[in-house]
C-alpha cells in the first residue's frame, strides 16, 4: 500500500532543497573545518574558521540561483586557504548543470583569470612556474566540471524535448481520431436532421389532413390522431438524438441530384400549399452556395410543416448580379399550430453557420401577422481560393474542418489535451529534439576539446615568459670549462631559472635546453668565489 503524505508539495520540496544544500556545504566544508581545527591553532583560528565556513555557507545558498557567483567565492576564498580548492569542482559543475547562460560564465572565467594574473605575478610575484601550477588547477578544478555540468544540463534538455515530442505525436493522432470521430457524429446528425426530420415532419402533416378529412370515421379518426401524436414525439426524440450528435461545423449531405424544385414537390406531394418562384439565372449556384440554398428551402420547408400546418408558403430565388436572394416565406397557420415541443433553434443555429461558411447572410424570424420567414443572401459565384482560411473560422469550428496543422497554427486547445496553453505541433516538437541534439553533441565536443585547447594556450602563454633568456643548448654547455671565471665563460644566457626546492645547492645556477612546454631545468653550474666548480645535466 502507498501511504500518500498530506503536506503540501511544495513545503516537501523545500525541504529537499535544504537537506541537499545542508549535505553540499558539509561536503565542500569538510577540508576546511578540518585543517582549521587541528594542531598546530594559531592566533585568530577560530574566527578565520568560522569566516570561512560562512563564507562556503553563502556559496551554497548563492549556486541555487547566482550559480556563477558561488563559484567567484569559492575562488576567492582559496586565497586565503588553499582548501578552498576542493569546493572549485563542485560549484563549477554546478554551475554548468543550472545556469543557462554561456557568455556569463565565459566571462567569469576570463574575470578569474585575469585577476588571478594580476594578483600573482603583479602583487604577490610568484614565478611563472607557479602561476602555471595555478592556471592549470583552476582549468581542471573549475573549467573542465563546468563543461561536464553543462554537457550534462544539456542532456537533460534532450530528454525534456524528446519527452515532448513523444507527447506531441500523441497529441496529434489522438487529435486526428477524434477530429474523424466529430465529423463522422456531425455527418450523422446532419443526415438524421436534414432527412429524417424533414420526412417526418412531411408524414405529420399528411396524418393531420387525414385525421381531419371528411367521410372519416371516428375509430379512423383516432387512428390517424395517434399517428399524428406518434410521429410528433419521434420527431423530438429524433431531436434529442441529434442534440446529442450535432456539431456546430458538422457538414450534411443531400441526395444526389436534388434540387430546390424537388423540395417543393415533395412538400406539395405531402399536402403543403407551397408556391416556387425561381429565376432560371439563379439556378447556378456554386458548390456550398448551392448546399446552402437547398439546406435553406428544407430547413424553412420542414418548420412550416412542423410549427405552421395548412398555411402557404412561398420560396423564392432571384438573382441580383453577384448576389442570390433565397427566401422561403409562410403564412400563420389557419387553424393554429399543433401540440408540439417548443423549438430549440438548433437547425436555425446550424443553418446561419453554412451560410456564413458560404459567404452570405441569413435572417429569419416572425412575421407581424404571424408568419414565418427566412431569407439568405449568397454569392453567385464561387469564392476565392483564400476566402475560407483557417484564421477566419472561430474556434468552435477549427476542430472539425481544419486540418490537424492549421487548428495547431492558430493555438487551438485540442479537447483531448487537458493541460492548458497552445499545443505544441509534432513539427515544433521535432525541430525542438534536433536542437537538443545538436546542442547536446556541442557540448560533448566541447567538454573534451576545450580542456586541450585552454591546456595548450597555457602552454603557449606560460613557454615563452618562463624560457626567455635561461635557454642553455648542448653545444655550448660542452664548451664551458670548469676553473674558469665566471666573466670568461662564453655564451652563458643572460638570466637563470629559479632554484628548484628539491636537491637546490647554494652558489648553483639553473638552466633550461627549452623543452616544451614545462621548460624544466637541465643543466646546473654551480660556482664557488666565482669560478664554475662543477657543472650537471639534470634529468
């Protein structure tokens, strides 16, 4: 069993945070506190060992957000005590592994170096062995675990963003599944709507004129009344169904080849008094202009039928230029509606968001005497190429018709996708891992090459100072001969190495042959009242 705990994630978190920055400073203050507290103690210990304690204290809590700048005091304070030197890598690496900025860090370092130059051969003037012993502790003490910690914060970037790919590509088939899913429901619900409903509604007016006609008997009469009634409560549970069902941006199909002079012979055919006046110019529409005009005359056709039983109606269509007119006018109905569920506008709803797809206009509404009508305005000829663009459709619309790509270009939140902001495309996503990737194989390639390069230019700073006037070669150490006077040897350089600390011989001089890059002594002249006594090879 997983025993759940109820304190709030983020006082765990801070938590963590504390206990980890507790763990890090024992670690890096380690060295330090024990070289303070063992014997010999001078003067002053203590306090320099608790400044220096606080001094690693603050880097600690400095590397969580100024990352750069915990690795400035560990720097300085090795200064002061060279044990600081082993806290270097740690908040080196840490700073490659948070921070982000590269450029900041570059100038640190170059900052670090600089001053560190400065300080040893200007103020403390240390030799130039020396200072390359120290450059080269703060290149693999301080540079080199930046580059690993960076190479590593860019690995985590690569998993991060194939993480998010994989949930891109996720995104996008379960996207794709359910925009076929929504336009399948939508199809549906248009075919039941525009044929079903319009039949049914057809078979209630022909039961009413039934149920009203003359010579019928009573037991028939019933009869044709409980037809009525039957057909009147599938309608609505047809409607139910379709509410279920519906999409705003569904599409309907109509029979093949059906016209508007169709409609109005079927309607006549079930009993409706319905009058065409069409203008044979008006007769070519283009594709969902014509859709539109002939979901127009059904859609008004079935309410008529429905809401207003025996009264005429007129369908009109006249053309103006570039504009068709589509109006389908009924009259009040002559004995009153009958019993039906009040209308919830849902074909209207339907039938303004074709015509707009279309280009056109619909109104519709009630009449001063108690008709109906419904007019639509639609253009005569086919739209351009760029007037049904994805950026000009609302968003309720985008999920059903726009492809996968453009509902993603305009920031739709997919309805599959519970977390909140613009989804991010699988194209985004896979740029985003190739990024990854390549910043992934810079980082490697710079974490093993940068180390050889920073090493050689030290090198090549470090060779020329330090061999300037001790180069000493073979040929004219044979030469010299012991016995003679120190003014009477020839070719001597003008300068000599400093004394190396182990086996170091007082009156001795050393001398390099300029081997590269250490320029390490190897010849030894060692003089007594100024005359060479004795003269080595070091190897």
């Amino acid at each position: 069993m997983r025993i759940l705990d109820s304190r709030p994630p983020g006082r765990l978190d801070r938590r963590r945070r504390l206990l980890s920055d507790a763990l890090l400073w024992a670690v890096v203050a380690a060295p330090v506190a024990y070289a303070g507290f063992s014997p010999p103690h001078p003067r002053y210990a203590l306090p320099l060992v608790v400044g220096k304690l606080v001094l690693l204290g603050a880097a600690v809590v400095a590397s969580r957000r100024q990352s750069l700048v915990a690795v400035v005091l560990v720097v300085l304070g090795s200064v002061v005590d060279g044990n600081f030197v082993f806290a270097i890598p740690v908040f080196s690496y840490l700073a490659g592994r948070r921070s982000a900025s590269v450029g900041s860090a570059v100038g640190v370092f170059v900052l670090i170096v600089a001053g560190g130059t400065a300080l040893n051969l200007g103020l403390l003037g240390v030799g130039a062995a020396t200072w390359f012993l120290l450059a080269s502790v703060l290149l693999f003490a301080a540079v080199f675990p930046w580059l690993v910690g960076r190479y590593r914060r860019q690995q985590q970037e690569l998993a991060d963003a194939g993480r998010r790919h994989i949930d891109a590509l996720t995104r996008e088939q379960r996207g794709a599944a359910e925009r076929i899913r929504l336009r399948e429901r939508a199809r549906i619900a248009g075919e039941m709507h525009d044929s079903l409903g319009h039949d049914l509604s057809l078979i209630a007016v022909r039961a009413a004129a039934l149920e009203v006609a003359a010579g019928l008997d009573d037991r028939h009469r019933a009869a044709a009344g409980e037809l009525r009634a039957s057909v009147a409560a599938a309608t609505e549970r047809l409607h139910e169904i379709i509410g279920v069902l519906r999409e705003e941006a569904g599409a309907s199909l109509r029979p093949s080849g059906e016209t508007v002079a169709d409609l109005v012979d079927g309607a006549r055919e079930a009993g409706m008094a319905v009058r065409l006046d069409a203008a044979p110019a008006a007769a070519e529409l283009p594709a969902m202009a014509g859709h539109a005009a002939h979901r127009i005359v059904r859609e008004a056709l079935t309410n008529a039928a429905r809401y207003a039983p025996g009264a005429p109606v007129e369908v009109r269509l006249t053309r103006d230029g570039g504009r068709v007119e589509v109006s389908v006018v009924n009259d009040a109905p002559p004995a009153g509606p009958l019993p039906a569920p009040p209308s919830q506008g849902s074909g209207l709803l339907a039938l303004a968001e074709r015509v707009r797809l279309a280009g056109g206009t619909l109104d519709a509404g009630h009449r001063a005497d108690g008709g109906f009508a419904v007019r639509a305005v639609l253009p005569a000829t086919a739209p351009p190429a760029t007037a049904l663009s994805a950026t000009a459709l609302p968003a309720t619309v985008l999920p059903a018709i726009a492809p996968p790509a453009e509902a993603a270009e305009v920031g739709q939140v997919a309805r599959w996708d519970e977390r909140p902001g613009p989804v991010e495309r699988p194209a985004d996503a896979e740029q985003r891992l190739h990024d990854a990737r390549r910043r992934v194989r810079r980082s490697l390639l710079v974490a093993l090459v940068a180390p050889v390069g920073f090493a050689l230019v030290l090198s090549l700073v470090y060779y020329p100072v330090a061999t300037a006037g001790t180069v000493l070669d073979r040929a004219t150490f044979d030469q010299l001969r012991v016995g003679a006077a120190r003014s009477e040897l020839v070719g001597l350089p003008r300068r000599h190495l400093e004394r190396p600390a182990a086996g170091d011989r007082a009156g001795c001089e050393y001398y390099t042959d300029g081997n590269f890059p250490l320029a390490a002594p190897t010849w030894r002249l060692c003089f007594t009242d100024g005359r060479l006594v004795s003269k080595e090879w070091i190897a």
